[in-house]
C-alpha cells in the first residue's frame, strides 16, 4: 500500500515557476514508477511526467518538455514536479500517482494540489 501527499501548489503569474512535492508512504516507493497528472475543468486527465524507480529515466508530455522537470529523492520517499514558464493553459489540479513494480497501472493516487496560472 502506498499513500500519496502532494503539496506545493497555488495561484502564479504567467511566466513564474512552482515546485510540487508527493510525499509517498509506504515501501514500495523507491522500485515504483511516479508519474505526475492533470486535471483542468471540462476536460480529461492527462499525463504531464514520469519517472523510473532510480531516476535516471524520465519521460514528458509535449506540452511541458523544456518547461517541466521531475525528479526523484528516494531517500525522502518524495517525488517534484519543477515547473517553469507556467502558462494559464498550465491552470489545473495536479494529482501524484505510483505504479509499483510489476504493475502496468497507476494503482495509488494522492488527492491533489490546485495549480493556478494567471494571465
């Protein structure tokens, strides 16, 4: 069992950066894939990043590579999402989830972070 916890959100301007934090619990997080979605109103939930178990391996949407950036401390059972250059299409609910090993889903889900990107 794994529970997620992000944090880190809130409302900034176009152009400015926010860092969002999942704090896992439960020892599976360090051989789990992490991955980071969104949510914004009306539309669907999208991929935005993942991450390997070591870190070494990461992967992006289109719409945020050069922007976003995930990364990994398995020592603090926390996976970041660095954003930069946040635009207002950016606006949505950011939501952690894990794929443990040997799984081919995200079993565990945080509760997630609102991210709010003004014009």
């Amino acid at each position: 069992q794994v529970q997620l916890v992000e944090s880190g959100g809130g409302l900034v301007q176009t152009g400015g950066s926010l860092r969002l934090s999942c704090a896992a619990s439960g020892r599976t997080f360090s051989s789990s894939v992490m991955g980071w979605f969104r949510q914004a109103p009306g539309k669907e939930r999208e991929f935005v990043a993942s991450i390997n178990w070591s870190g070494r391996s990461t992967y992006g949407a289109d719409s945020v590579k050069g922007r976003f950036t995930i990364s990994r401390d398995n020592a603090k059972n926390t996976v970041y999402l660095q954003m930069n250059s946040l635009k207002p299409e950016d606006t949505a609910v950011y939501y952690c989830a894990a794929s443990p090993r040997g799984s081919t889903t995200y079993n565990y889900w945080g509760q997630g972070t609102q991210v709010t990107v003004s014009s």
